[in-house]
C-alpha cells in the first residue's frame, strides 16, 4: 500500500507537468498557426487587392462606354442607315461585355447581376428604338431615338450597376 502512495507521489505530480505542457505547447501552436493565416490572408490582399481594384475600373469602363449617349457618339457613322448602326451599336455592346466577363470574379453575384442588367438594359434599349424605325430610315434617326428613350428611362440599369460596383470597391478601403 506504501508503495502505491509512493508511486502516487511521483506520477500524480508528474502528470500534472505533463498535462500543463501539453496545454502550453498546444496554445502556442495554435498562436502560430493564427499567425500564419494572418500573414496569409495579409499575402494575399496584397496580390488580389490591386488585381480587384482594376476589376472594379474595367467595369466602370465597360458601364461608363455602353451608356447609349457615349455608345451612339463613339459607333455612329453619318453615311450609316439605321440598320447599319442597329448592327454595330450591338455588336459594340456584346464585344465590351465578352471582353470583360471574367472580372465577374472579383465581385459579389449581386454586382454582377447588375452588370448584366444594365448590359440587357441597353441591348433592350437599341431593339426597342429599332422597332421604331422604318427600313429607309438614317443612322441618326436611330440615335435620336435611342437619346430619346434614355431620357425617359426612369431606372438606370447603368447607374445602379456603376453604384454597386463603386460601393463594392469601396468597401476594401
């Protein structure tokens, strides 16, 4: 029995010590692994922060070019008939949104949707003042309905979409 108290003495005390290392090494360990996700995420905001940030400026660009007044006044011709500018004012969009799809990862599926919105709201804005036109109407007679109905456009798509992109940029700083 003196012999179990003895060796109750010495194991007993010796646990303890080994336990309480056991929780110190395991507290450091994981002090370090947080500090290593903290570099990690630190690394990775410096790489992907400038990367998101020119995102967020190609799309501005996208929206800012396929407002219908900066659209007509860049793709419009004289000599076009409205057919002619019907074409290449969507052509013109398609190719600024194809040319910019993959910035759809750097922001969130809302702001995306909203991209896609103001693109679908210009689009539907060219085939709506097209539907208007006659087959020997002239270019300018397309732009000057496609002004027309951007003026009375109560909800701009394009708007919304350069707010939500702003905002979402803004949030990094």
């Amino acid at each position: 029995m003196e012999y179990i108290a003895d060796l109750l003495k010495i194991v007993l005390p010796a646990g303890l010590v080994i336990y309480g290392m056991y929780l110190t090494i395991m507290s450091f360990l994981q002090k370090e692994r947080e500090k290593m996700l903290v570099e990690i995420k630190t690394q990775n905001t410096q790489t992907i922060l400038p990367i998101r940030l020119q995102a967020g400026e190609r799309l501005c660009l996208l929206l800012e070019r396929i407002t219908p007044n900066n659209l007509v006044r860049r793709v419009n011709d004289p000599d076009y008939s409205s057919r002619d500018l019907y074409s290449q004012l969507l052509q013109e969009v398609r190719e600024e949104f194809n040319h910019n799809l993959s910035q759809q990862v750097y922001f969130t599926d809302e702001t995306w949707e909203s991209v896609r919105r103001a693109v679908e709201s210009v689009i539907t804005m060219v085939n709506t003042a097209m539907q208007d036109m006659s087959n020997e109407s002239r270019g300018i007679d397309l732009a000057k309905r496609i002004f027309q109905l951007s003026l009375e456009q109560k909800n701009d798509a394009i708007q919304l979409a350069l707010k939500n992109v702003k905002d979402e940029i803004r949030l990094f700083f």
